[in-house]
C-alpha cells in the first residue's frame, strides 16, 4: 500500500486535508515486482496506472477540522473509489460509484462541566467501495477490512460520553448504532471488501444497505481507575446485538469484564 495526504490549516481554527491511497501487489503489478513509481511523493497515483498500464486499486478524498470555539470541534472526510459523475447524479444506482464518508461533531467541556465531553459520528460506504477485482488489491489485511470493521454497504451513527470526576477515574460510554445490507449465501451484494466485485449481483439499481437489512447496536461501557502511575484497574460492560431479516444471523453477546493494565491501552471491541 502507498498513501499520500497532504494537509494544510487554512486558518487558526480550519484544516482541510487531500489523500490518496493505492494497494498493489507483486502479482499485479508491472512485470511482478515494487512498483517504484509509487515512491514519487507529489505525482497522482492514478496518473502512474495510467502511464504504466497498472491493474491496481486507487481511491482519493478530502477530510476536514473545523473548531469554531475552544468546546466545538466538527470534523469529517469523504472518499472516491471510484466514480461517473453522469452515473452519479441520473439516480441509476451504478455500481462503480464506490463512495464513503464521515461527519462528526465533538462538544468538549458540556455546558462548562469540566472532564465532560461529547461526541456524535456519522459512518456510511456504498455496496462495493474498498473491493476489486482481485483479492490481493482490495482494502484489507489478513482478512481484515481496512477502514471500517463492517467493510462496506453500512451506515451507521456513534454516540460517546466521557467524564473525569476525579483525577484518577475515567467513565466511558459508547453507543453504535449501525445498518447494513448482508450478503444471502453465495451472492455478492457489496459488503464484503474480500469479495471480487466481478461477482456483483447488478451493474445498475444499487442502493445503500441492499441485500439482507441487518441491524447491529452495541452498548460500551467502561470505567477505569488508575492505580498507580500507568497501572489501571478497568471495569467493562458490553451489549451487542445483531437483528437481520435472515434470522440465522441474529445473535446477542453480552459480557462484563475486570482487568488489569499495565503501560498498555484498552482493547477496543467496538465493532
């Protein structure tokens, strides 16, 4: 993988970012090896396929953070995979319109309660975004999906709340509230990054969570207290359940866990 981002603070309280990402592999690219065109730190990596009539997987976007105020911070970014600006705009559902985005929005010090903070975060991905034809280019890593745990066809809101009542004790909650198309057996609905997009089901009438409607809310709760210097004692709470049309795939989890840490963060389980 080759990443670009460049960054810039168009003022005291505004940044806005550009980024460019790329993932290949020896078997796809140019005569099977390192692709050193991608070491240049300024050209477009889709200029480069082009020039060398490269096979691999390309995305860009643009991210943003604005502070308003020394409490409000809103920030969010939003990612091409691919698109036809005339596919995009006519309503017909195109498959190779792979987008995503982020908005969010955090409120620091809630009505001047010191320790106090919130935090609200809106997620989505079209059917498809973040896979490709071979599954050596796609978004993902040791069968993970790199940008988001559910990988792709999502949408979803996050609530947070975090309070510091005293020096050594932090209180965490978190809220996921999250819809997504799953794919039925042996079809290819566009969530799964893994998943050649070759197979697709449609090349038109693609629609956001199409597929198996499933719904997935988790419920986070954590309270930490630090012992000594770095040594944290954490007591966690955790509810998720998973509703889909396909009642094979309902399932509920829940379970409390005490801890001991040491020089380490939390493990977070929150997808």
């Amino acid at each position: 993988m080759a990443l670009h981002h460049l960054s810039i603070n168009l003022s005291d309280n505004l940044n806005i970012g550009l980024f460019e990402a790329t993932v290949f592999s020896n078997e796809d690219s140019v005569g099977g090896r390192f692709e050193l065109n991608y070491l240049n730190p300024i050209i477009f990596y889709r200029g480069i396929e082009q020039m060398v009539g490269s096979p691999d997987n390309a995305l860009i976007g643009m991210d943003f953070k604005w502070n308003p105020g020394t409490h409000l911070s809103f920030y969010g970014q939003f990612l091409l995979d691919e698109m036809v600006v005339s596919d995009l705009f006519n309503g017909s559902g195109w498959w190779g319109n792979k987008i995503a985005g982020q908005l969010g929005l955090k409120y620091i010090d809630v009505i001047g309660i010191s320790n106090l903070d919130l935090q609200i975060e809106s997620n989505f991905a079209r059917p498809y975004t973040y896979s490709h034809e071979s599954s050596f280019t796609n978004f993902s890593h040791y069968g993970q999906p790199l940008a988001h745990p559910l990988g792709a066809n999502f949408s979803e809101i996050i609530f947070l709340a975090r309070y510091q009542p005293i020096p050594r004790l932090s209180i965490n909650g978190k809220l996921i509230m999250a819809n997504q198309g799953k794919d039925p057996a042996g079809l290819n609905y566009g969530s799964n990054v893994l998943l050649s997009y070759n197979t697709r089901e449609n090349d038109y009438d693609n629609t956001l969570g199409q597929g198996v409607d499933t719904k997935i809310r988790l419920l986070d709760i954590t309270a930490s207290y630090q012992l000594r210097h770095n040594f944290f004692i954490d007591l966690k709470q955790i509810v998720r359940k998973m509703d889909s049309e396909n009642n094979s795939l309902d399932q509920t989890t829940m379970y409390t866990a005490l801890s001991l840490r040491l020089n380490i963060a939390q493990r977070l389980l929150d997808f």
